[in-house]
C-alpha cells in the first residue's frame, strides 16, 4: 500500500466525514451513524472510493486502544476492585440472559443450534466503543455512573477475550483448557508489570521531566502502546493491556493532563472505527438475512436495558441511574463482530449467520447511539442541555 494512498484515503474519510456530520447535526442526529453510513457509502460495498477496509480497520483498532487506556486513567485501582465486586453478579446473570435470548431468536430462524449458540454467546456483549464513548467523564454526578459502566464492560471484556481464545482452539483443532489457564494467569501477572514499571519508572520520569510536554505525551504513547503489545504477546489482548498502563497511571497527579492531551487522538482513530464499521459490511448480504438481523437488534434495544435496570437495582443501584447505564449497555458489542468472523472461519457457523450478527450489530449501534443522545448527557449531544464532555 502506497503513501498516497493511504493519504487519500484519510482525505476522503475526514472529509466525508465533515460533511455527513454537519448534516446529522442540523438533523439532530448521533454522529458516530453519520459515520457508519459514510463507510457502507464510500466503502467496498459502496462506490469503493475506500476499497481497503482491512487497512482502515486496522488503523481504526489504535483508536480503541487509547480508548481503553483513557478508561484506565479515570479509575484508581482500589476502586476498580470494589466496582468488580459490586458488577461480577450484574454481569454474570445478564450474560446468561442474553446468551438464551440470541440462541432462541437464531434458532427461531433456523441458522442452526451450533451458530444459536455462537450468536447466543455473541450477544452476551455490549459495546465498549457506544459505552464509553458516549458518556460524559467530567461532570461530578456521572462519575459513578461511568464507574458502573466501565466495570461491567471490563468483565465483559474478560469473557470475551476467553470465548476468542477458545474460537482459535478450535479453529486450530487444539486443545484449549491449558491456554484457558495460562490466560488466566497471564491477566495478573500484566497487572503487576503494569504497577511495577509504573512506580519505578514512569513516576520518576515524570516527576522529573513534567514540564516538557512533548516528552510527557511521547513517553505517554509509548507506555500505552508498549503495555497493548506486551498483553498481545503473552496472549491476551492490545485492548487489555492498554486498560491496565491505564489503571496504573491513574494514581498519578499527571493523570488528568494525560487524558486530555490524548483526547484529539482518540477522537480521530474512533471516526477510522466507525468507518471502518460500515465499510466492512456487505451490502448485498442484507436482503437475506435483515428479518433475523433486525428481530435480534430489536430485541436487544429492548430487553438489554430491562435486564441491566432490574439487575442494578437488585445490587443497591437507584432506579434512575440503573436504568440510564441499562440504556447506554443496550447494544451488542465489537466483540460481537469478531466473535463472528471466527466462528465463520472456524466452520462454526455459515456465512450467513455471521453476517446475521454482523447487521444487528451495527442496527444495534445505530438505535442504541439515537437512544443515549436523545435522551441522556453525552459529550456529543445535539442538544445544549445534554451535551457534557
């Protein structure tokens, strides 16, 4: 792939971009859509001005990576711990409701009970890209609610990471319980690396070198990316690794200046994601598979946010904020995306299945997105009122 290519491919995308987000805001509409509809317009399936939509996702996963670590940086350990204590009951028992109600509707449609079970496991997740990206980190009283929330993604994120590792067992025909433990203690073992470098390391050179802001961002990037790939290397996930350099500069007074010099950044990766989003799907597959697709996206937009109020509340949560984090979970996940896509290169389930998935994942997305904008604070709310960064 050629430099200018590539170049012209950004150009086409931000200024794309430009456009249908300024239609969408005189329409008072969500502006991640605009940008899911731009990639099913400009994307292969579209007019194929973009035609590389593995490259444009590529560069789009950088964004969710210094997605999670901004994630990180707003929580304290100490607090995370409780938080997971507080969201394990709440996100186990919704997993299991979710699972049985993405079986019955593919089953229902006759997809066949091994892809029920793929699809039932697949829409187990919500998305950590609509959760956190939609939720305002600044004002005082959305703080716990971001807490709840960042919790139950991170145990979901958990899960996920175990379901994906055993879709490549058997897509390798290994066997997959000694992987299983290794992940599990590989997880630990990162949290420690993590606290341990940040505390002999980075603490000191930030203390020392905090004025040269230059420094402080590239020694920022550095640790983020470096701590993503390490978790990629021993068998965990880029996703996962960046949450916990995250968690462990969060203590740091640095902290704050840290978030808020990375945001522009993450910013322009989460525009390449949700292109990348729309580009990604095939068009001409929709005809065949929208009436499942769309029962299943209809389903989640409205059992999610029941099962989630309902199961916070019987956790001490008030009504009113259970439901708020309800609604703002109410959608399937990334993950659910390449749950997918290796279940269908595993020979698990038939393609499709996997684009059954694929389109409620992405209705999902855009119902979910009209739904947390319309109604509660976001830092991207076309009304005055709502809008909270």
């Amino acid at each position: 792939m050629s430099e200018q290519s590539i170049v012209f491919y950004i150009f086409v995308i931000f200024t794309g971009a430009a456009v249908l987000a300024t239609l969408a805001l005189y329409a008072r509409q969500a502006l991640p859509v605009a940008y899911i509809v731009l990639g099913g317009l400009l994307g292969p399936w579209g007019i194929a001005l973009v035609d590389d939509a593995a490259l444009i996702e590529d560069i789009a996963h950088v964004g969710i990576i210094f997605l999670l670590f901004l994630l990180g940086l707003d929580l304290y350990p100490q607090k995370l711990i409780q938080l997971l204590r507080q969201t394990t009951i709440v996100t186990v028992a919704s997993a299991v409701v979710f699972a049985v109600l993405g079986y019955s509707v593919a089953t229902a449609f006759g997809l066949g009970t091994t892809a029920g079970v793929v699809i039932g496991v697949a829409t187990m997740f919500s998305s950590t890209i609509i959760g956190i990206k939609l939720l305002p980190t600044t004002v005082l009283h959305h703080r716990h609610t971001g807490e709840v929330v960042i919790s139950v993604l991170l145990l979901q994120d958990v899960v996920a990471i175990v379901v994906l590792l055993v879709l490549h067992g058997v897509g390798r025909g290994d066997a997959t319980m000694g992987d299983v433990a290794l992940l599990l203690a590989a997880l630990p073992v990162m949290v420690l690396l993590g606290i341990g470098i940040e505390r002999y390391v980075l603490f000191p050179l930030f203390r020392r070198f905090d004025r040269i802001q230059e420094y402080v961002f590239l020694l920022t990037l550095g640790w983020c990316l470096g701590m993503a790939q390490i978790a990629e290397w021993i068998g965990l996930s880029y996703e996962i690794g960046a949450f916990i350099a995250g968690v462990a500069v969060a203590a740091n007074p640095i902290a704050r200046h840290i978030a808020d010099s990375l945001k522009p950044l993450r910013d322009f990766f989460l525009v390449m994601f949700f292109f990348a989003l729309g580009a990604g799907f095939n068009i001409n597959e929709a005809q065949n598979i929208w009436l499942p697709a769309a029962t299943l996206a209809l389903l989640v937009l409205l059992v999610k946010p029941v099962v989630f109020r309902f199961l916070l509340v019987s956790v001490a949560e008030t009504k009113k904020l259970a439901w708020e984090i309800g609604v703002r979970l109410g959608q399937l996940s990334e993950f659910s995306l390449l749950i997918s896509f290796l279940a269908l290169e595993s020979g698990l389930m038939t393609a499709q299945a996997a684009y059954c998935v694929q389109l409620a994942t992405i209705l999902t997305f855009i119902g979910s997105s009209y739904l947390i904008v319309l109604r509660y604070p976001t830092p991207i709310a076309v009304s005055d009122s709502l809008r909270r960064d």
